[in-house]
C-alpha cells in the first residue's frame, strides 16, 4: 500500500489574537479526514481510569485516541481538531495543565484547532472530561480508506 500525497496548512491569522497553544485555521487538501468519536476515560475493558483525577482521564482520553488513530494508520501528528467536553464540577480547571498532558501527545509546533467547553454533565455522572478529534492523514493508494 502507498501513501497519496495530502497537505495540511495550519494559518494564524494577524487579523486574528495570538493563539495560545492551538492553531486558528487549519486547512487540509487531499488524503483522509478522520473523525474520532468522544473518548472518555475508559480502558479497552470499559473500566473507568482515574476516578475523580481529571489529570489522569485527561491522559486516558488521549491515549485512547490515539489507539483510535493508530487502528486506521494514522498518528497523533495527523490531528487537526481537539474538541474538549469537561464538566462544570472540575474547579477551576487550569488549562496550563491541558496543555501539558496534550503537549505529550501531539505535535507542538502544529498544534490542532481546539476548542474547551464546560458542560453541566457529561453522559456518565464519573466521567470529568471527554475529547473528540479530527485528523487528515495521507490516502492510501487502491484503497477505499
């Protein structure tokens, strides 16, 4: 199997204030667009990691999309777009500390758009945070994926 070529453009805008750990824009030509559902803090068994450490569910989360990532042969480089779900019970959630546990897992020098809601609840009451991501990997020639 060999890789089509795609590009991937991150921009930021001067019309626009300086990011802060993420990119503005972020344009993809070609290759794949990977969708990853909502990942929360759960082993392959289901079980919860972490209970009441948002640290802990905060890695778990990344982990478990790039398990995703990787079952589809794209990487953590290839994110475009984090959306990230915490519940409004984590205080004072200091956005330092996302940044550095997601700093271990993506490319810091083409950070993906993102965006940080706080929601009353997420859809399992121990749940503290939950991430969903987009990627643009390279299309695999004489493939339908």
């Amino acid at each position: 199997m060999t890789h089509a070529p795609s590009s991937t453009l991150f921009h930021n805008p001067a019309t626009l204030p300086p990011p802060v750990g993420y990119s503005h824009v972020v344009q993809s030509r070609g290759g794949r667009l990977i969708h990853v559902s909502g990942q929360a803090a759960r082993d392959a068994d289901g079980a919860l990691v972490g209970e009441g450490d948002f640290t802990a569910q905060l890695h778990q989360c990344f982990l478990n999309i790039q398990h995703a990532l990787e079952a589809v042969g794209a990487s953590m480089a290839d994110l475009v777009k984090l959306n990230y779900f915490c519940d409004e019970r984590v205080p004072q959630v200091d956005l330092r500390s996302v940044v550095v546990v997601r700093d271990r897992f993506v490319n810091t020098q083409r950070p993906p758009a993102s965006s940080f809601v706080v929601v009353k609840r997420l859809v399992r009451p121990e749940w503290l945070i939950e991430i969903e991501a987009v990627a643009h990997a390279a299309a695999i020639e004489g493939s339908d994926a």
